[in-house]
C-alpha cells in the first residue's frame, strides 16, 4: 500500500500533469485560434491588397484612358487648327500669288508697250538725225520749230507776226514779228550750226580735231550772225536788231557758256542769239508791250466807263440809304410791336395763374365795405 505522502505526491504528480496538459491544450488551442485569426487577417488583407490593386489597376487604366483620350482631343483640335491655319495660309498666299502673277502680266504688257514706244522713238530717233543730218532738212526742222513757238504765242493771228516775210531788198527771212512801234518788224532767222558741234564732242576725233571742229563752229555762228544782220536788218523797215533762232537749248547753252567773244560780237551787229526757251521770254515782253499799249489806248475809254460807273454808284448809295431808312422806320415798328406783344402774352399768363380770381375777390371785399 502507498503512503500518504506517495499518494499525495502522485495526485499532485497528475494534478501538475494535468495542468501541464490543460496548459498546453490552451496554449494550443490559443496558437490554433491565434494563427486561424492571423490566416483570416491575412487572408482578409490579401482580399484587401487584391481589391485595392484591382481598384488601382482600374483607376491607373482609367486615367490612362482619360490622359489618352484628352490628348486624342487635344491632338485632334491641335492637327484641326493646324489644318484651318495651313489653308488659310494657302488661300492668302494663293491669293498673293494670283495678285502677283497678275501684277507680272500688267508689268509685262506694260514692258512691251513700252518696248514698243522705245521701238517707235527709236525710228523717231533715227529719223531725226536723218533729218538733222542732212542741212536742208536741218533748216526745215528750226523753221518748223519757230513757227510752232510763234503760234503757240500769238496763235494764228497775221497781224502779230508773219511767215517767209519778203523785205524790200528782196531777202526772205523766216519769221518777222510786229511789235508795236517803236520797235516794228523784228527780224527772226532760224540757224543750225550743227555739224562742227557734233564733231566738237565726237569721241572718235583726236583732241586736235575736236579743237578744229570748234574753231569751224566759231566760224559759223560769227557767218551766220553777219548773214542776218546785213540781210534783214534794214532801215526804216525794220528794227535795228534782229534774232538768230537756235533750234537746240544745248548749242544755245555751248555759245554763251564757251564763246563770249561770239556773243559780244552778235552785240555790235545787233543780232541776238535766242533758244527756244528765250525766245518765249522776249515774246512776252512783246506781249506786255502790246497789253500796254491798248490798255493806253483804252484809258479814255475805261475813264468814261469808270465815270458811268460812278454815276451808279451814286445813284445806288441814295437808293440804299433811303431803304436803310425804311429799314430802320420798320425795325422800329417791330419793336413797338413786339412790346404789345410781350404786354398780351404776361397778361395771358397772369390768367392762367388764377390772378384775375383773386383780382375778383379784391373788388368785391372793396365794395362790401362801402
């Protein structure tokens, strides 16, 4: 048989082992609850993980979508204006283009009617050193030019001046003109010493040659000066001078600029040496004279005008003041009138503010008195 203390020590041996099992049963049952939770949460946070993964995909595919979409838009807006800008641009330029392709084929058809004018003054060209060429026709030309100056002056009129003029000592002189008295008939002869002043600044010709020319050139004009003034200058028939007409303003400018002695010696004969340019100068001199003269000759004419004229006026003052007059007699009436009229018009107003009522009242009070 056991002992107390055996038996003790065994019950208590089994309690202790039955503690140690009820212990490791909980702790066991504590780690199996403890790891199904844990499994649970991590299963729950693996769902979690999933879901939000799943929603962040989603949301990254959305706005992936949404970024490409706008882009798409903005792409698509971006290529439109771009397409709206590059056929505006076409369409301007086209236009530019057309305007100037048509600008092109107004200046060509300009280029050639001017090409054709160049065309034509080149045969003009031609024909005038044709003409200037020759002396004959040279001579033709300075009359042609002189009478046109002459008629663009005094126009077809005979009286002021006359063509191929016969003096009496049997000499035709191309132009004279009729100036008033004391003047007469001027003499106008047309010369063209042409030749020696082209062959003056011929590059061709050596400086000893162009020397000659001038001396040649000289020659001429002192020749032509002596023609005229022995020629057509004549007493009581004509003036005591005469022009020498020079058809060119550059032989003209070659004599007064080159040739002083020529000029001075073209002042004893008494013949003047004219361009186109002066000799329009000396016909309006001319002209003066003849608009003085009659202006002269008309003066008693224009005094009893002006005498008439006075009388007029004369007349047209005592009429005016007699109607100023009558003006001031009737801006008086007026005024007279106008003062009734205001008087009417305040009394009219003094009605329509009740006045004449109270006026009324005033009378009848008054009377109640008496």
């Amino acid at each position: 048989m056991l002992s107390d203390n055996q038996a003790l020590l065994i019950i208590l041996g089994l309690l202790f082992a039955l503690v140690i099992v009820v212990v490791v049963f909980v702790v066991n049952s504590s780690r199996n609850k403890m790891l199904q939770t844990t499994q649970q949460q991590i299963h729950d946070l693996h769902l979690d993980i999933t879901k939000e993964m799943s929603d962040f995909q989603l949301n990254i595919t959305n706005a992936i979508k949404n970024d490409i979409n706008s882009y798409n838009e903005y792409t698509v807006n971006r290529m439109s204006n771009i397409e709206t800008n590059v056929n505006e641009n076409l369409r301007v330029n086209m236009e530019k283009t057309n305007q100037a392709f048509s600008d092109v084929l107004v200046q060509m058809a300009r280029l050639q009617e001017n090409q054709q004018n160049l065309t034509e003054l080149s045969k003009d060209i031609t024909s005038l050193q044709n003409i200037l060429t020759d002396k004959k026709t040279r001579g033709m030309f300075g009359e042609v030019e002189l009478y046109s100056i002459l008629e663009n002056s005094f126009g077809v009129n005979d009286e002021r001046f006359h063509k191929q003029y016969k003096l009496s000592n049997g000499n035709i002189v191309d132009a004279v003109i009729v100036a008033p008295k004391p003047l007469g008939l001027i003499p106008v002869d047309s010369k063209f010493p042409l030749e020696n002043y082209n062959r003056m600044y011929n590059q061709d010709y050596n400086k000893q040659q162009q020397e000659i020319a001038r001396k040649h050139f000289k020659n001429d004009c002192i020749k032509h000066i002596k023609d005229i003034a022995t020629k057509y200058v004549t007493a009581e028939e004509t003036s005591e001078f005469a022009y020498m007409f020079i058809p060119a303003e550059a032989v003209f400018a070659e004599l007064y600029g080159h040739y002083p002695d020529v000029i001075e010696y073209s002042y004893k004969c008494h013949v003047y040496i004219v361009s186109p340019t002066t000799l329009m100068a000396y016909i309006t001199a001319i002209k003066a004279i003849y608009l003085g003269q009659a202006r002269n000759e008309k003066v008693g004419e224009m005094q009893q005008e002006l005498k008439k004229l006075a009388n007029e006026f004369n007349r047209f003052s005592e009429r005016w003041n007699t109607i100023a007059r009558d003006f001031e007699k009737t801006a008086g009436d007026v005024q007279s009138f106008d003062i009734t009229a205001k008087k009417i018009v305040n009394q009219f107003k003094k009605i329509d503010n009740v006045e004449l009522e109270e006026a009324e009242e005033v009378v009848a009070h008054e009377e109640s008195d008496q």
